[in-house]
C-alpha cells in the first residue's frame, strides 16, 4: 500500500480510526473524513505525518466533492476509499405494552440513519469513482454489517441500510469492474467499540455468548480485513460480502 491515496470515513474514532492506523502502517497517504467535534485531532493522530484531515459531513454532496477534489490535488490520485462511516438511532418499529402502544420508530431517526449510512455512502462514491476511472484503478470498500444480512430487533433503519450497502456493492461491482475498479463489503459482527460498549452489560454478554469465538471483535480485526481487500493480495474478489464475525451468523 505504500503511496497509495485512501479515504477513510468517519475515521476519527472506532472501526474507522483501527483502519486509518493500518493504511497508515502500510505507507499509505491516508484522508480522515469525519465530522465529530474534536475528530480533527484524532484523525491527524491516527494519520501520522502520511496523512491529512478533512471535515466532512458525508450527507452534503457539495463538501463531499469539495474533499473528494481537495485529495485528487493534493496527491494527483485516489486508490481506496473505505465508506465507514455510520450511525445508529435504534428503537422497535412500533412498541406495544400491556396492550397498548408505547413507543415507535420515529420518522426523524429513521431518515438521520438513511442519511447517513446509506446516501453517505452513495455520495462518496458517486464523487471518488469518476477520479479512480479517470487513474485507471481502484478500490472502493463499503461498510455493512451482520445485521444488514439477517436483520436484528429494534434496528429497522440500521439494517436497512446495512442491506441497501450490500446491494449497492453488488451493482457498483457489475458497472465498475471494467474500469479495474473492484468493489466490496465487510460485514462485522459485535465489536467493542465505544458505540457498542455503550450497550448495557447484560445484552452484551448475550451478544458474546452467540458468538462461537466467545468474545467481541476488535476495530484492529476490522481493519485487517479492509487492508486485505485493498491489497494486491484480493486483486481478484470484487461483488462480495466478507463477514468479519467471529462465527456470530452459524451461532445464531
């Protein structure tokens, strides 16, 4: 990986920090695209002195271009981009109790979602894929997640938009691939982030205790698998689905 350019989405914390490290590790000229207060110091950390950060709000088409050209002219190319970024606003679609309605998903977490995890990841592909042709290459690397594959109590949004990235992978492999541009996804299982560490304690050891490997992911086990796909080693897969989930799918 050593000069390659690669774009990091929310890569400022989690998963997306881990793999901003990696490339990073690897010789890659690394961006941090995120939009956290206080991200820009994290995502310079995690970049070294190979890399930059960029405030980037993934759901506005103006300044995902804008970042998208600000890298082409830094370092006149655009190798990988790993569409990251993501949140999560979950409740149950509709919530019954003692035979009435309690609760329900509301129209407002079910768009901030969409918006992001899945128009985000539309936008900046839409704005890298033209300057990866145009280089002759490249790889495009989309998260999605086990939940995307077999859906998961109270998280409508969340996988449905994990499943819209898993489609729209399948699609950009098919238009993309003449342009030797290969495009895949990874789908983790239960990682311990901060977003998951969040979780109460209980429904965590559930969560561990459906995984056949018997503990949570790591960010680094994430990253791993995005710098193998990147890699000349992957040269060959393109339209896939890599789940990285400790065998959480056959303990179910």
């Amino acid at each position: 990986m050593r000069d390659r350019v690669v774009i990091v989405t929310g890569g400022a914390a989690g998963i997306g920090k881990a793999t901003v490290r990696r490339f990073a590790a690897a010789g890659a000229r690394v961006a941090v695209w995120d939009i956290k207060e206080g991200a820009k110091e994290e995502g310079e950390d995690a970049a070294s002195a190979a890399g930059v950060f960029q405030r980037v709000d993934v759901t506005d088409p103006a300044a995902v271009e804008a970042a998208a050209a600000e890298v082409f002219a830094r370092w006149g190319r655009i190798d990988v981009l790993v569409n990251n970024a993501g949140i999560t606003r979950d409740a149950q679609l509709v919530q019954w109790k003692e035979g009435r309605q309690t609760g329900e998903m509301s129209e407002r977490d079910f768009d901030a979602v969409i918006s992001v995890n899945l128009k985000g990841v539309f936008l900046c592909t839409r704005a890298v894929a033209p300057r990866m042709i145009a280089g002759g290459a490249g790889v495009i690397l989309n998260a999605s997640s086990v939940v995307g594959l077999y859906g998961n109590f109270g998280q409508t949004n969340y996988a449905a938009t994990k499943a819209g990235v898993i489609s729209m992978t399948q699609t950009w492999a098919r238009e993309l691939g003449r342009y030797n541009i290969r495009v895949n996804a990874v789908a983790p299982g239960f990682i311990a982030t901060e977003m998951a560490l969040a979780i109460p304690e209980k429904v965590l050891q559930g969560m561990i205790a459906h995984t056949p490997l018997g503990r949570m992911g790591k960010p680094e086990d994430i990253a791993e698998a995005y710098a193998w796909l990147a890699s000349d080693a992957a040269a060959f897969i393109s339209g896939t689905v890599l789940s990285v989930d400790g065998g959480l799918v056959i303990g179910t």
